[in-house]
C-alpha cells in the first residue's frame, strides 16, 4: 500500500493553453515537450486505513486548498478503480522552485499518477497514466513518458512518444528570474485568456501547424527549425495572454533581457532559442555541447541557472527500508 515515485518537470516547445469544452482537463492545442532531467520532483504515496483524510505534505508543509483537492481527485480516481478504500499521505518535495512557472505541476502530477497506482496494486500502462495524470494537470501528461512527447486535444487524450531521449542530447537551460511561486496558476491564467482576449481564437486555429513544425524538426534533428518554431509558439502563447483584459503578463525585466541576451547569443553564432511559460522565467533550447557557454552568459541577469538534459519519465523506485 506504499509507494515512491520520482518524475522529471517538461518543458513545452510547442505550447498547450487552452482546454477544450470536454470533461477531464482536455487541451485546446496539441503540444509537444522534452522531459527536463536534472529536476526531479519525488513523490511517496502510503495508503493507510487509520487515516481520516487524504494528507498531503508539499516540500515539507501541509498543504490545502487548491494543490490539496487536485492531489484528492487523483486519489479518489485510483480508490475508485482499484478498490483501495483508505485515505493516503501524499509526501512530496522537488529539488527546484515549486508553482513559480517551472512545471512542478507536471512532475508533481507525474509522479503522484506512478506512485498513487503502484501503492494501490493497479496495473496500468503508460497511457493510462498519462490519462490520470493529465486530470491533475495536463501538462503532466506529457511528464509520464521519456524524452520528447506530445500530447492532442482529442477526447480523453494520453502523451504520445515522438522520440526516445537519446534521440537528440539537447540542453535545456533554465534562468530562473525569481524563487517565489507566481501570481495566477496556468488553469485560471488559460480560463482568463480564453474569457477575454481577442487574440485567443486565433492562437487556438494557429497551434497545430506550429506543433507539427516542432515534430518535424525534432525528428530531424534540425536546431534552427526547432528553435525558430518554439519561440514562435511561447511568444504567440504571451500575446494572445497580454491581449487578455485585465492583461495576463507573466514578464519581468529581466525576462525582456534574457530574451535579448539570447538573440545575442545567436548573432555571435551559438543555436540558443528560448522559450517562456505561465511564469518570468527564461528556458533556453541548445546544444549540449553549448550548455555551459549559454548558462555563463544567463548567469548575470538570473537568480538561478539551471542545466537541464533530455530525461527519463516517471518511474516507481525501490526506496531504502
Ligand atoms: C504554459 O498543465 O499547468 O506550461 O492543465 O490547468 O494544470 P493545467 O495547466 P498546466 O499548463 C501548462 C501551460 C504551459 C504550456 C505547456 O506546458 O504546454
């Protein structure tokens, strides 16, 4: 009735904002990602009769609220399908700054999806998963399977692979601008978006040709096209959300600077593109082999630099006794 599970946070190349008029937490554009390994997020799960409740320790402090009830509508999906009828202590901690913009959601929900069905003996692959774990954010979807994943907008849709992580060793350089959690959560950010921005139809009916583009160059291994297709997707994502009213702006200045330093970056000839979430912080797209040039010229204008490498999905692991 015990188990461990560790996921990796993803991030987006082509971007999912947006949900579809459908049950489940369904997206309105298909998306595609890489697995950011070298950030984990580590998720125990106990399934235990004597409790009254689901309990649910985040980093070390008991949570409640919205990150609780997500956590608890995951869990009742495993009761329900298992026949597991006690509550659950859910202890979970990442090694990077949590609800800031960095995706803590998709490891979280990830991993919580792994470690919930292992503890309570069900038996489901990985699109399954992927299923539950979309339903606790859509986005974790994708944080279940290795490597470069997307994920549609059909009905009850699970993350697909696109290519295994040794396909491609890209580096995913983060700069973290600020440490603390953000101000709007994606869920209400997207709801908002989709309420008031004129721009939102638009943003809609233009993903999927970008998220196409993004597959292509992934299996080609062409940089340039990848890069050029994910900044096009963030920026086109940030318009659609600074067009909102009141206006959804996750930048600061020193996102407009990073993002400048990067086009510097390219004009003095090393493939760095960014890209940008519901948050400030700065993802930088390049090869491994420029990783620590790119992470050096971020360094200044960030609190954190973070390099991160094509990982693995999430996975249940034996835990010392
Ligand atoms: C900007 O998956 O966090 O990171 O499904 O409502 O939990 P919910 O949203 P979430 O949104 C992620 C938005 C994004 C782009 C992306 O990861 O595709």
């Amino acid at each position: 009735m015990k188990a461990t599970a560790i996921a990796h946070p993803n991030v987006a190349l082509a971007k999912y904002w947006g949900k579809r008029d459908a049950p489940g937490n369904v997206p309105a554009t298909p998306s595609v990602s890489v697995v950011m390994g070298g950030l984990e997020t580590r998720t125990a799960v106990c399934f235990d009769a004597s409790l009254e409740r689901d309990v649910l320790a985040l980093n070390g402090v008991e949570a409640s609220g919205e990150p609780h009830a997500r956590v608890v509508a995951l869990l009742d999906e495993v009761r329900a399908r298992s026949g597991v009828r006690a509550r659950a202590r859910v202890v979970t901690t990442n090694d990077f700054p949590t609800a800031s913009g960095l995706a803590s959601s998709a490891s979280g929900f990830a991993a919580l999806a792994r470690a919930a069905t292992a503890a309570a003996g069900l038996a489901l692959d990985d699109a399954a998963t992927s299923r539950l774990a979309r339903r606790g954010s859509a986005s974790a979807a994708r944080s279940v399977l290795p490597g470069f994943v997307a994920l549609g907008t059909e009905d009850d849709p699970a993350a697909e692979p696109v290519a295994p992580a040794d396909h491609w060793p890209l580096a995913i350089v983060v700069a973290a601008v600020t440490l603390g959690p953000k101000d709007t959560s994606s869920t209400s950010g997207m709801s908002h978006c989709r309420a008031t921005s004129p721009y939102y139809r638009a943003w809609v009916d233009d993903a999927p040709a970008l998220a196409a583009e993004v597959r292509a160059a992934i299996l080609a291994r062409d940089l340039e096209r990848l890069g050029d297709a994910a900044e096009a997707s963030a920026l086109r994502m940030h318009a659609c959300m600074i067009a909102s009213r009141p206006p959804l702006l996750y930048w600061t200045g020193a996102t407009l600077e990073l993002l400048a330093r990067v086009r510097g970056l390219r004009a003095a000839g090393v493939g760095a593109w960014a890209t940008i979430d519901a948050g400030p912080h700065v993802k930088v797209i390049c090869r491994a082999s420029d990783a620590s040039t790119v992470a050096e010229r971020l360094a200044p204008l960030a609190a954190r630099t973070i390099v991160a490498h094509v990982g693995g999905g999430a996975r249940v692991i034996e835990e010392a006794p």
